[in-house]
C-alpha cells in the first residue's frame, strides 16, 4: 500500500501512473527506491539492479570493461557476484571434506586467473581458521598450513630469461604479500623428477619429449609429468592434499579431449572434487566455477595474473578448446551443460577422501557415498592404472581391455590413449623409451603388478580351471 506523498523515504511506491508523452506508455513513478525505477511486479536485473541484493548496480554497469556484458555480470553487483563465487569454493570445500584443520595444502600455482583465485580463496579460508584460532580460549582446532608451488617447464617451452625471472618474481611477491599465516613458495623444475642433479635430469627428459612423435601426446606426457613433479614436492615437504585450479571450462574442454582419444572408461576419475587415486590426494574445489567469471574477479580485485606462462594449446587439445570457445560464445550456459551431462558418470572409488582420522572428511565421503550408491572401498577388487597417465583401466575376469601391456618388460599396462599417442610405433624403441621414464612411474607400475600377482597366487586356488565346467 502506498503513501502517495511525495515526500516519502520509506521505500513504498506510488500506484498512479503518469503518462509518457514520447513512448505512449505509462510509467510507474518511484517514491523512495534508488535510481528513479520501481520493482513492484518487475523483474530488478531488468533495470540494471542486482538480483541478489536489489540495491546495487550490476558489474555490466558499473564496470561495462570488465564485464564485457556478459554471464553474471549482468546479474550480479561486485560484492554479490564475488561472494556468490567464494560460496561455490567454499561449498565445493566443505561438502566434500576437501580441508580438514589438520591438512597441509599445496597450492599449484600456473600464474593465470583459475590458480590465482583458489589460492586467494584458500588464503582467505586459512586467515579466517586462525582469527577464529586465535579468539578461541582452547584452540582445539588447529589451522590448516598451505604451501605454493610454481612447476617450471622453461625446458621444454623456452622464455626469454629476463621475463621468465621477472614473473618468478612476480609470484614470489604474490605468495610473500598475502597476510599471516606465512606460505612457502616452491619453484620446482620439471627435470627435478628424475633426480637432484637436474643436468642429468634435463636431458633426459629432453630426450623422452622427442622420443613423442605426436604434438598431442607430446602435451599429454607434459601434464602427467606435472602432476608427478606436484605429487613428489607434496610428499618431501610433508603436505597432505593438492589442490589445483581446474575449473568448469577446463573439465569441459577435458570431457570432449577424452571421449575422442578414447578415454571414455577413466573420464569419470578426472572431474570429480576429489582425485585420491594419487599418493596425495587432489582436490578441485573450483570445478563448478567459469573462467570468465574467475577473470571477471581477477578485474574487479586487482588480482595479479601472471601472462608469460600461458601458452596456446595445441593439436587436438587445440581444437577442442577453440570449439568449446566457440560454443560458450553462442551459448553462455554451454560449459555448464557439458559437465553436468558428464558429471552422471559414477565416481571410482577413489574418488572420496580417506575416512580415517577425518571426521568431516568421513560425513562428507558418506554423504558422496550415498549420492552415488557407491560401494565401500574395501569391498572393491584394486584397481589398474596406466603406467604413463595414470588413468584407471578397464578389467575383464583377469585381463585388461583396451590396454597394452609390454611382458618382456615387466614395466605394465598402458591405456590406448597412451598408446597410440605417446608409446612410440616401432616396438624396438619400447625398451629406450621406457628407460627414459621417470622412475617414480616405472617403481610404481613393478609394485602394483607385484601386488597383482600376489593377490592372483592367494586365490589361484579358488578360481575354475578352462577344464572345468562349473558344475
């Protein structure tokens, strides 16, 4: 019900209508609302307003350079869109028991806008956990740690030396210039997987890159070898998860890469939250997050992004990222719909944090659990893993489809993937390139055939012979 004063400041509006004499329309008069409009019966974003706090301007108004007019942009203000994008992190965080107090994080950090938001929002969970750790009388709940880690791979796609020391630096300062708790920076070479001498180290992965005749294996083996590089820098300094920045558009470009080099098997291990068929567990806690809207918050908050790092994809990682540009240009909500379609895939059962010693960890992988109607981990037969990218393998009775598995060797199977875009062709060189294997690969793929084996010589017993006919 309205005053119909025009002195009033209380919010209401007036019902009369005048008549605009240029557009022939009636016009709702506003008594006391922002901006001359009215939202009786309206929609609020229709009039530039946010549609979360119905007071503030959108971001494609106040700031129409950043936004480029675009996704939530036209929906949120800058306060609502950035906490709408810190509340899927932190949702993403705590209904999978991704941190528990207890964890080290380590942070992988590229320099682009994906990894400089989640180490901001794991920066500002962890200086939260220690005010509320410092006001706290018995500081039972002690403040997870976390840990930045930069993986350099100058080795393989050369930068000019002054601006590859320049953005180091860069980030240095980053990690250096976020409050207390303190975070040590990590700048790790590639090389440094095969030994502390990273002479020896960078020739031989040298050698093993030009040992891959095809560009997207070549690309491929780089990723994997990255997330070996991760995994061996999270186990010598003592941290307990790895989180990375990889968000929708990433998962989105990953489900069409995969479906075509014929990864359809293992594609549901690589989207989940959790990925702890590693050593050190990995998490992604942005997964539900589009990189436009993590650039957008890069603008907004002045985030340092660090550019001489970011390097077009290539071969078929090249086109599938050109097309699903191309689709999110026709079609904002394209990423989202890709992910979501792929996300029906049943979880491995790896894809859950451990349950012991973590009580949250434990309601949340409960909670996952029965989303999924997945079965206890231990009621499960253990699973295979290419030795190279370590994707889970398909099994059948005792054998493993659509894998290659080289006896002469003993190194294990690989998936087909790997096989045809990174094994080379002639089988006479399997021998050298396996010899250029990191040896954090091959030791891992002996102690799982290993285990194999002796599991199959405890139960051999058990098991009908080809003779046999059930009966």
């Amino acid at each position: 019900m309205s005053c119909n004063s025009g002195a009033c400041q209380s919010g209401c509006y007036q019902e009369e209508s005048s008549f605009n004499e240029d557009n022939q329309r009636p016009v709702t008069e506003n008594c006391g609302g922002s901006n001359g409009v009215s939202l009786r019966g309206g929609d609020p974003n229709s009039y530039g307003l946010c549609i979360k706090c119905k007071v503030n301007e959108t971001i494609a108004v106040t700031h129409p350079a950043v936004s480029g007019g675009g996704g939530d942009c036209k929906r949120f203000c800058a306060d609502c869109f950035r906490s709408n994008l810190f509340g899927k992190f932190r949702f993403a965080v705590t209904s999978n028991g991704m941190i528990s107090p207890s964890d080290n994080v380590l942070v992988a950090f590229s320099g682009g806008s994906s990894s400089r938001v989640a180490l901001q929002f794991v920066h500002e969970m962890q200086h939260k956990s220690q005010k509320n750790f410092d006001a706290c009388r018995d500081r039972s709940l002690p403040v997870f740690g976390v840990g930045v880690a930069h993986i350099d791979e100058s080795i393989i796609f050369p930068v000019p030396s002054n601006d590859y020391d320049s953005a180091v630096e860069e980030m240095e300062l980053i990690v250096s210039s976020l409050a207390p708790p303190a975070k040590k920076f990590f700048f790790v070479p590639t090389e440094s997987i095969y030994s502390p001498d990273f002479a020896a180290g960078r020739d031989q992965l040298t050698n093993l890159v030009a040992a891959v005749d095809d560009i997207t294996g070549k690309e491929d083996l780089l990723e994997h070898l990255r997330m070996r590089t991760l995994q061996k820098v999270a186990s010598e300094n003592g941290y307990t998860k790895i989180l990375l920045g990889t968000c929708t558009s990433r998962i989105a470009c990953h489900v069409l890469e995969a479906t075509v080099k014929g990864q359809g098997f293992s594609l549901s291990a690589d989207i989940q939250y959790v990925d702890a068929r590693w050593e050190i567990p990995v998490v992604l806690p942005l997964l539900d997050c589009l990189s436009e809207e993590l650039n957008t918050l890069c603008s907004l908050d002045s985030l340092k992004t660090i550019e001489v790092f970011q390097r077009p994809r290539s071969g078929i990682n090249g086109l599938i990222s050109s097309f699903v540009k191309l689709l999110q240009e026709e079609n904002p909500s394209r990423e989202s719909t890709i992910v979501r379609t792929a996300g029906k895939l049943t979880p491995f059962c790896f894809n859950r944090i451990s349950e012991v010693g973590h009580y949250n960890g434990q309601l949340a992988s409960q909670r996952r659990q029965k989303k999924y109607n997945l079965k206890p981990t231990e009621s499960l037969p253990p699973e295979s893993f290419c030795i190279i990218c370590n994707s889970p393998l398909k099994k059948s009775g005792t054998t493993i489809s659509n894998g290659y598995d080289d006896g002469e060797t003993g190194i294990g199977a690989v998936c087909s993937s790997c096989q045809y875009q990174v094994l080379p062709k002639e089988p006479s060189s399997l021998d050298s390139f396996y010899s250029l294997l990191p040896q954090s690969m091959t030791a891992l793929a002996k102690d799982r055939g290993n285990n194999h084996k002796l599991l199959w010589e405890q139960i051999q017993d058990c098991l009908l012979s080809d003779s046999d006919d059930g009966t």
